[in-house]
C-alpha cells in the first residue's frame, strides 16, 4: 500500500521544507518512517506474510544507514529528526 501524493507531500512539506525536496536526507527518513508504520499496522493484522516482512526489514536497514550517515554529518539534525519522528528512545 504506497503512500499518496498528498501525505507524501505533507511530509516532505515538514521535514524536508519543500514537497520538490526529496533527494534531503531528512524527508527521506520521514516516508520511510511512515511507509514502516503503514507495513507494521498491516503486518499486525496478516501475520503469515513474510514476504511483505521481508520488504520491511529492508526499510528498516536502509532508513538506519541513512540514519547513520546523518549522524556523522549533522549532528543537530540527526537530533532533531529523531526527536519529531520519535523514533529513538
């Protein structure tokens, strides 16, 4: 289940600062953040499909690098991402 062009937007609207700015590491993050929250609700309901599991395994691995790589170049940003998202407790 793909995001819309409408919540894709607001997203990049609001972390990335623009909706044509999505090549910014911290809109990156943030549809990946909402993609892995839509494929865990789904995965709560069906969970016998492993493939889609599968797929959210590789999200998770690929947000952490670029979670990593934003670590090592922008500190503060790396801080204040993870703050807004609440993804690191």
């Amino acid at each position: 289940m793909p995001l819309t062009k409408e919540k894709k937007a607001s997203v990049l609207t609001t972390f990335a600062g623009t909706a044509t700015n999505t090549g910014s590491i911290e809109g990156q993050i943030a549809l990946l953040t909402e993609r892995i929250s839509q494929i865990s609700s789904h995965l709560q309901e069906n969970k016998k499909d492993f493939s889609t599991h599968r797929g959210l395994m590789q999200l998770v691995g690929k947000r952490k690098s670029l979670l990593n790589y934003l670590q090592k170049n922008n500190l503060t940003g790396y801080r204040q991402l993870i703050e807004k998202l609440g993804i690191r407790k």
